[in-house]
C-alpha cells in the first residue's frame, strides 16, 4: 500500500498542466479587467484575442464558462477570417473536451487546429497544437504517440525561438520516461527542462519543473534530492506573484511521503497537515483525497488505527464524491482509445488495399514490359534464321547474332533476377555465380548459331557464285 502511495504522490504534480501553454492566473483581477476591456473594444481581431484569453483563464476553475469563451472567439474569428483565433480557439474547445474526457472531440479539434496552423505557417501556434495532442494521446495510454507529438512541439517551440514552450515540451517528454520507468532519461529531461525555464519560464513553470524533479529522485528514493527539488517548488510558488495552491499542495503530500518513508514520522505528518489545510483554504476536492489518502498510510504505518480509520472513511467519501467525473473520463479514455485503434485499422486497410492495386498495376506494367521484349527477341531470332536468304556481309551477321543473343542474355537476367536476389540473398559473389552459369549456358547456343548462320550464309553465296557462272 506504502509503495503504492508513493508512486501516486509523486506523480501528482505531473497530472496538473500538460495541455495549457500559459502559466496559471487569479480567476479574480486578470478576468474583471478582460470582461472590462471586452465591453469597450470596437476592433473585432483584439476581441477574438481577449476572449481566447479569457477562455484559457476560466478553464482552471470554471470550463463550462471557458467554453462559452472560445465558441464566441470561434464564431467571430470565422466570420472576419481571423485564422489565429480560429486556431487558439480549437485548442481551447478542444481543452474543454479533454476536461470533460470525450477525447475523440478533443482530438478532433486539437488535429484542425494543427492543420489550419499549417496552413497560415505559425510555427509558434502549430507547436501549441503538438502540445495539446499529445496530452490527450498521453490521456488514453498511448505513450508513443504522446512522445512523438511532444517531440515535434519542442521542434516547432526552437524554430519559433519560444524557449519557454520548450521547458514545457521537454518537462512533457520526461513524464513519459518517469512513466516507462527510465528515470534516468527521466531526470535528464527533467533537468534540461529545469534550467530552461529557470532562464525563460514563469514562477509556474519553475515550481513545476521543481517538482517533476523531486519526483523523478523520488521515486529512484533519492530522498535527500526530492525533498531539495519539493522545498524549491514550495518556495518558488510562495513567492511568486499568484500562489498556485494546487502546485503547493503536490510538493506538501509530496514531501510528507517522503518522510513517511524515511520514517520521520513527525515531519511526515507536518506536510500532510500543511496539505489538509491549504485544500480546505481553496476547497479542491481533487487534491483533497491525496491528502486524506496519505494521512491514512501515515496512521496506519505509525500503528493509530483509529485516525488510519477516520482518514480512510473521509479519503472514501471524497473519492465516492469524485467517482462519477472520474468514471465518466475514463469510459471517454476507452471509448477514445477504441476510436483511434479503429481509424489506425481502418487507415492501414486503405494503405494495404492501395498497396495491392500499386502492385497489380506494376504487375501488368512489368509483363506488358516482358512481353514487349520477348516478342522483339523473337522477332531477332527469326531475322537471324532468314539471314540466310539475305545477301548480308559476315561481319554484320556476327553483330546481329552477338546483339542478339546479347539482349536476350540481359532479358534472362532481368526474368531471373527475383529469384536471383532470393537464391543469393543479395551476395554479389553468388549473383556473380548465377550470371556466370546463365553465360555459360547460353555460349554453346550463340556458338552454334554462329555456325549456322555463317554456313547458311555461305551456302546462299555459292549458289549465287554458281548461277553467275552458268
């Protein structure tokens, strides 16, 4: 159950903020002042701008609203071709319904948005659009695809010089490492993402490179390294200009699993108090069963089975309270994976009937091609067997039947060659062994012709020789 537990909670900062490019922002001041500046702006592209923005801000908390948001600056951006907010506008739509786990919408609106960033050639935006992919990719377990799309967005952030999508593209790609159990490619990519964003990023993201770090040595049970990189992220965030509670809440469950597995009892159950207390600050139930749950192992592991009893009926009533978003996410999860295997089945269909009528048509291409050349081969073959009826020099009968018998040697050799190549298996010294018998057997058929014709020849020319003298 321990280790259990201690996976889970050092995984948590990584579940927070994979698909949003902005740092977290106070729901309160930014969003009065938008909806304050939305009522009085005339210019149609700057309230497309504001309304995509505020559609991003209102996802932390309150997505319905943030849908809202985006349909408007969708609508409006469509209407006066505004194709940059068209583009922010899918990612926003899209965020919505990755939320809401229908990741087969989500996916649908992330692709169109990738495909009109590529279109108006935004590098910066198509980038954003890789980003958001992947996260759903990653969302329904398929771990390849996420890496792939969040390797094109590091490209994408470096051709655009936005150093700071790349810390979150690379803080991205560690998580698939941490989650295949290389943490040694983990940290790397966790401290290259680390000293990106300390130099470009936000208070957000350093609290949050801060924290994948702690994880990626906590879970290898660097115990020292995690609790540094925790107490760097807490700092960070508690200085920063807007706290982010629920980074804060992470680093606290965080740093009390640590201690509970060193056996520092009293500093474990320190963090977890500290965790308890700034969930019921901000009142996140998400982040409320993290704590409930450790408080539970911490109780149970220090023998008070009564609290472990307590915490663990509270831990349930939370999570009971969650099941149903949950459930309804994960059902999306199924639903979405069976979608993309269905069109990976459905385009590898396509490609292999394609395939198949390639071939055909190279088939009949190529006998069409056989045939030609047969039929000219013979055609060679009959004029050397009618030489004979012909006044021709020697000499030019020697090179119609050394051009002939030429052609068709290479006419062998191109019929052959397949199963030459199979026979060989592509050896030059067997190939060159073949090509040798195939001359060898085709010597003692050009010699004997040469002497045919050449007697033919000469036959035909007695007899003119005769008729003159009669």
């Amino acid at each position: 159950f321990l280790s259990c537990f201690m996976k889970l909670s050092s995984v948590i900062l990584f579940q927070l903020l994979f698909f949003l490019t902005t740092p977290l922002v106070s729901l309160g001041t930014e969003k009065d002042s938008l909806l304050f500046v939305l009522q009085a702006e005339p210019d149609n592209v700057v309230r497309v701008d504001l309304l995509n923005r505020l559609s991003k801000i209102t996802a932390i908390e309150i997505i319905e609203e943030s849908k809202l948001y985006a349909d408007s600056a969708f609508n409006i951006s469509k209407r006066i071709g505004y194709n940059e907010g068209v583009v922010t506008a899918y990612l926003s739509i899209g965020n919505y319904y990755e939320e809401m786990g229908d990741y087969s919408k989500s996916l649908e609106n992330y692709l169109a948005g990738l495909s009109l960033a590529e279109q108006i050639s935004n590098i910066s935006i198509v980038a954003d659009c890789y980003i958001n992919i992947g996260a759903t990719y990653y969302y329904t377990s398929n771990l390849e695809l996420a890496l792939k799309n969040w390797e094109l967005a590091q490209e994408n952030y470096n051709k655009a010089n936005d150093m700071d999508g790349v810390g979150i593209a690379i803080g991205n790609i560690s998580l698939i490492y941490f989650i295949q159990e290389d943490y040694k490619k983990a940290i790397h990519y966790d401290s290259l993402a680390l000293n990106m964003v300390i130099e470009h990023g936000n208070s957000y993201q350093i609290a949050r490179a801060y924290n994948n770090l702690g994880g990626s040595f906590h879970i290898i049970e660097e115990y020292e390294l995690a609790i540094e990189n925790y107490n760097k992220a807490i700092e960070v965030n508690l200085v920063s200009e807007v706290i982010n509670y629920r980074s804060i809440i992470s680093s606290y469950v965080n740093l009390g699993s640590v201690y509970l597995e060193t056996k520092n009892y009293s500093n474990a159950k320190k963090y977890y108090q500290y965790a308890e207390n700034t969930c019921d600050s901000i009142d996140n139930d998400e982040q409320l069963t993290n704590v409930y749950e450790g408080f539970t192992s911490f109780y149970e592991e220090t023998e008070n089975y009564q609290e472990a009893l307590r915490y663990y009926k509270l831990w349930q009533t939370v999570e009971d309270s969650l099941f149903n978003e949950s459930k309804s996410k994960d059902i999306g999860r199924v639903e979405a994976k069976y979608e993309f295997e269905r069109k990976l089945e459905e385009e590898k269909r396509v490609a292999d009937e394609q395939a198949k009528i390639a071939t055909e048509i190279k088939s009949r291409k190529d006998n069409l091609q056989y045939s030609g050349i047969f039929v000219f081969v013979l055609i060679l073959f009959a004029a050397m067997f009618m030489s004979g009826k012909f006044s021709m020099s020697e000499k030019v009968a020697e090179g119609l039947i050394f051009f002939t018998f030429l052609l068709f040697f290479e006419f062998c050799l191109v019929l052959l060659d397949p199963f030459i190549d199979s026979w060989s298996s592509g050896e030059p010294l067997y190939k060159l062994l073949f090509n040798g018998v195939l001359a060898a057997l085709i010597f003692p058929l050009h010699a004997f012709f040469e002497d045919t014709i050449k007697s033919k020849l000469f036959s035909a020319r007695r007899k003119v020789v005769e008729r003159k003298l009669k």
